[in-house]
C-alpha cells in the first residue's frame, strides 16, 4: 500500500517528536500546553451536562448558546462585526485551520505563512494541494509580520495569507499598523487573511488587535485550549463572511460532523463564568517569562523579550547541538528549524511549566557552559 503524495510531503511534527524523547526526570519545555487545572466552574458545567444527558450530536455548527457568546466575545473583545450565524465551533483551533485551508486552497494555490511560525501553518496548505511561502520573520523586528515584506511576496497565484498574533514560536505581538497593513493587502488583492489568534488573550503590555476590524476578508481562528488551560478539551472556532462560512462548514461537516457535545458547554461556562482565572494565568505567565529570559541573557544567549503567548525563541551558535545537549541534562526543547527554514539558529522554550521546573531547568542549561 502507498500513502498519498500529499501525505509523503510533510513530516510529523518536530514539537511531537521532542515530546516522545520526554523521560521520567525531564522538564519538558517542549509542548505549548498549560500546566494550570481548567477553572472549576468549567469542569462543573460538564459534570452538569453529562448528568443531563446531553451526549448526542449538536448542530454541525455548534449549540446556538455557545456561538452567541462567542460573537459577543468578538463583537466586544476585539471588535469584530461577528454573528451566531457566522462562527463554527471546530474540533480546536487546529481544526478551523485545516476546514479554513482545504474551503480555500485548490491545488497551486500559494498561501502566505509567517516563518518561523506554528507548525500547522504549512503542513494544512500542503494537504489542501496549496504551495505554502514563508514570510521571514526577523530577530531585528521582534519577530513581526511587516505587511511590506509580505505584500513583496504576493503573486497572481496568491490566494492567502495567514497571521499569528502573539505568535508561537516566537511570543510576538502585531502592533495595529502590522495587522492594518495586512488587512489592506487582502482588501487590495483580493485574498483572504486567515488571523490565528488563539493566543490573544496572553499578553504583556501590549494591545491585541484583529485583522476582522479592518477587512471582511478575514477568517478569525481562537480556540479555548490556552487561555483557559482546556487543552484536552480540543475545542475552538472560526468566525468568516456569510459568503464563506457554508463553504467552510461543508469541511467542518465531512470531517468531524460536530464538536464534542460536553465541550461545548464546557465552552460555554468558560466564556460566560467568571475570568479571574484568565488573569491570574496571564501574571504568572509573566513571571516565568522574565525569569526564562533573564537566566538565558545571563548565559550570554540572545533572547528577545516576547510580549505574548508563552514561548522565547532565543537564537545562539548551533543550536541544534544545545538542543543535544539539553536533553542529555533531561531539559527537552525545540530546534527552530522545527517551525520553518527561518527557524535556523534558534529554539523555542515553552515556559507553560511551573515556576519550580523553570528555574531547575535553567540551572541545568547553565550547566552545559554553553
């Protein structure tokens, strides 16, 4: 039996791979994944649900409930003109990537993709027949998406691009002139921009902006998994054009039929309950984050100070050989290449790990004498 040429042409995720090599004494600070326990009142309202007995299929879109608190999280979080009618509840993020790209992309279709960027990003325009070009993301600008250099990159065979703010690997945040500029490009060309933002809510010192405020041709991706640690939950959305939304929903619909009926409601207390969680999260976040940075400088490694999600992306000779050499000290990170060609001289630290984990794996960095 033979696979599909579409298949044989991307790889298993490297973040996957370096999470297999996670042995009993590691710190894994590979895996984009929360350690805080999801709210109590969210794991309630699915004990609340299951005694209902609300385990049988939804609407493809998702229960009606759920998608009117999610535009009014829009409408008023990030001022998005969005409707009931215009979201569909996915299978996480990841799933509103992958119904986004295979609704959009036919065969040599080229799409935009930030690079270094989230893995997903080519292996989704690769599957849909579509050539993914990498928009070089730069050390020197913090890791921005500069609408310049990708409007550089538009060709009549461009069909879309894609953003990430905050960004992972990177932990970088879009100032609104960046998101503007590349809402303008799709306007101007025609081309739709698919705005990952699922990390939007984790952020330091900076504003979020959406790219849905400035253009219609935009296709909004959150999810639930890192802001309110419901990574096991696999739910998220995607909020498009009315003119767009039934083509995306024909994937939605073919691939997993409905989102899990529990995570839903799960869903649906997270965004209607109380959020005191989201900002005791968000401030530890930043604690970690000043420690994770501070140690590296004073290894004498160059970290840029990301302003969001949870991710430094620090850039240092070989880093492929300090990825070796972690590992043997039971510290498990990521190598840049991992996330694009322009990953090449760095790694990705997740500092999604408790405080005590961090500061013992730095202390075992520093032991390499790097």
């Amino acid at each position: 039996m033979k696979p599909s040429k579409r298949v044989q042409c991307i790889d298993l995720s490297g973040i996957r791979k370096m999470f297999d090599m996670v042995g009993e004494n590691s710190i894994n600070l590979a895996l984009g994944e929360p350690d805080f326990d999801t709210p109590v009142h969210i794991r309630e309202a699915v004990k609340e649900a299951l005694d209902e007995g609300f385990t049988h299929y939804t609407g493809n879109t998702g229960i009606v409930e759920l998608r009117e608190a999610i535009a009014h999280k829009l409408q008023t979080e990030n001022q998005i003109p969005a409707s009931p009618e215009s979201i569909i509840v996915t299978v996480g993020a990841s799933g509103a990537l992958y119904s986004s790209a295979h609704a959009l992309v036919d065969d040599g279709d080229e799409v935009i993709i930030p690079d270094p960027g989230f893995v997903a990003y080519d292996a989704c325009v690769k599957l849909s027949g579509g050539v993914p070009i990498p928009a070089q993301l730069k050390d020197d600008n913090d890791f921005r998406m500069i609408p310049e250099d990708v409007l550089e990159l538009v060709t009549a065979k461009t069909k879309a691009i894609i953003m990430n703010s905050p960004g992972n690997p990177t932990g970088a945040v879009l100032e609104k002139e960046d998101v503007k500029g590349l809402a303008d490009i799709a306007t101007d060309h025609n081309l739709t921009l698919i705005s990952d933002e699922i990390y939007d809510k984790i952020i330091y010192g900076k504003k979020h902006y959406s790219p849905a405020t400035y253009s219609d041709n935009v296709v909004t991706i959150n999810g639930f998994s890192k802001t309110y640690a419901m990574t096991g939950f696999r739910i998220g959305y995607l909020a498009a054009p009315p003119t767009l939304t039934e083509e995306l929903l024909k994937i939605h619909q073919y691939s997993v039929t409905c989102t899990t009926s529990l995570a839903q409601k799960a869903a649906l207390a997270a965004l209607t309950g109380p959020q005191d969680s989201v900002g005791e999260m968000v401030a530890e976040f930043k604690r970690r984050r000043d420690l994770v940075v501070g140690r590296l400088r004073d290894m004498g490694i160059h970290c840029n100070l990301p302003h969001g999600a949870f991710y430094v992306f620090p850039s240092t000779d070989n880093p492929e050989k300090f990825v070796e050499e972690a590992l043997k000290k039971d510290v498990v990170l990521v190598p840049g290449t991992s996330f694009g060609q322009y990953g090449a001289g760095h790694f990705r630290i997740s500092y999604a790990a408790s405080y005590q984990n961090l500061e013992e794996a730095m202390d075992r960095l520093e032991s390499i004498g790097w």
